[in-house]
C-alpha cells in the first residue's frame, strides 16, 4: 500500500528490513496457523486471504502481505471485514471510477444476503475484488487477472440473488436484491483498526463504521453495542491500558456522530492482553491495534 511503503522507504535501508522481515512473516505465520470461525463467509474469506497474503509473502512484497494477512486474521475470528476502500491506495482516476463502480455492487451483493446466501461464492468476490485493487496498483492501465476473476464470481453471487448481473467493464447499478437472513446478532463482530500510538479513526476505520452504523438502524434485535479496545505490546501496561480506552472512546463517539444513541453503546480496554496475534512483548504488530465490536 502507498502509504506503508513510503514510511518504510522514507525511514531507509535497515529500518525498511524490519518492516518487511519480522512484520510480515510473523503476521502470515500466524493466519496460517490459525483455525477459522465464524460463519461460513468468513472462513471463506480467511482461506482466501490466507492464500493472496502467502503469494505476496513469496513475491516478497511485504507491506501488503501484512495488510492482507491481518484482514485474514480478523476474518478466521469471525469478523466480518468490508472490501477495499480506495482512497487507501494509488490509483489514477479512471481506475477509481472503476473500482468505485465494482465496489458498490459487491456490498450490495454482500449485504443484500450473499453472505449468507451464496457464502462460497460472495467470499471468493471480495477477496478477488481486493486483489484487484492491490494488482492494479503496480499495473497502470493493464488488464490484472483479479479483475476478471472478480466479475466472474460476483455475477455467480448476482445470479443467485437474481440480480442483474454486470454487463460492461463500467457497469451501472443494480436493482435491490431480495434481503437474506440476517446473520444472529451474537455472531456480528467488527473490527477497527489504528496506526501505531494513535486513536484516530482512519479511513478504512470509518469505513467500517459506516456499515456498523447502517448494520444496526436495519436491525431490529439489537439492544447494545460493546466496544472493546486494544493495542500491541509495544508501551507500558498503564499507557496501553489508556490507549486501548481511547480506541473504545474514538469509537463510540464515531458511532454517535453516525446516529447511534450512546445509551446502546458500552466501551472497555483491554490494553496489551487478548492478543489477535500472539507475540513477544514490544512487538508492533498491526493486527493487534484494534478496537471490536459486538452487537447485543
């Protein structure tokens, strides 16, 4: 991603073999050794995350076999991880019109019921679609082979739905697809992630906030919202414990500012403990700065 690798050039040679090295070995390491749960969805999303992150591993591009290994590692928790957001990347123009396109009639598909309905299918979708948007980064204005792999298995998920499936590279927006059973409010779980030492909502978090918000006001069954802070075992136990409060807090009020009474909403920090990705203390690991919600 843009971002990771122009710190990790910027700061030189040797503190570039750390972001690559230990980062991203231990971070896939730890996907491949984890034992998915959750919905079928998600253990399909986490295979294929597992799969793409490994083949980034081998090419040795780094920064981005980390990214995908931790959307791996919250979708083999049971999380359910929304597709690319494109402002995380570098992009011409044309390609965002694109993929901006493609990504609204995947979440449509998604939330509409191919989650449930055609989990299989909706799984390979999104990570096809997120591959995609990695590939085209490096290849300005050439055809990658995600892009076709990604229509052919959302027009599976579209057809299944009885949706219109797309019909141009530009495609236009689709009919409403008939709702799918939603998931059990017990089993709907998400994840926020943040940089290092911050508490500020990235664009990716918002994002993720935005289907939160929308998840629950669809919902009649739930009654709160738990927040749950955490952070790496880089820091003191009391300022992690502070830090993980202050994810929490950046979380809820977030949630508020999106409509969400903050009544329903129940904020702790867990600070360095309960670990995504287990590790050595003073790791940095991204997967473990977090903040999860769960619906109840």
């Amino acid at each position: 991603m843009k971002l990771f690798t122009t710190v990790c050039a910027f700061l030189g040679v040797l503190v570039l073999a750390a972001c690559s090295g230990a980062d991203s070995s231990s971070t896939v390491d730890a996907l491949n050794k984890a034992q998915a749960v959750g919905s079928p969805f998600t253990k399909v999303l986490a295979q294929e995350y597992r799969a793409y992150a490994n083949m980034l591993q081998k090419a040795s591009d780094y920064p981005d076999a980390v990214h995908f290994a931790r959307k791996g590692l919250a979708a083999a928790s049971g999380v359910i991880v929304m597709p690319e957001t494109l402002d995380d990347w570098d992009l011409q123009d044309h390609e965002i019109v694109e993929l901006t396109g493609a990504r609204a009639q995947l979440v449509d598909a998604l939330e509409n019921g191919g989650r449930e309905l055609v989990s299989d299918k909706a799984g390979i979708a999104q990570a096809k679609f997120d591959c995609w948007v990695e590939q085209q980064e490096d290849n300005h204005n050439k055809e990658v082979p995600c892009k076709a792999q990604f229509w052919t298995a959302l027009k599976d998920v579209q057809a299944a739905l009885n949706t219109k499936p797309p019909a141009e590279e530009f495609p236009a927006p689709v009919a409403e697809a008939p709702k799918g059973e939603p998931v059990p409010v017990q089993q709907a779980m998400f994840l926020v992630f943040f940089d290092w030492d911050k508490s500020t909502i990235t664009a990716g978090g918002n994002d993720v906030l935005d289907a939160v918000a929308q998840e629950i006001k669809n919902r009649k069954d739930v009654k709160g919202i738990h927040v749950v802070g955490h952070t790496d075992t880089s820091g003191g136990e009391k300022y992690n414990d502070r830090l993980s409060m202050r994810r929490a807090a950046a979380v809820k009020k977030a949630l508020v500012a999106r409509g969400i009474s903050a009544d329903m909403i129940m904020t702790e920090g867990h600070g360095k403990h309960d670990l995504l990705v287990k590790t050595a203390d003073g790791v940095r690991e991204p997967a473990n700065r977090r903040a999860q919600m769960t619906l109840e």
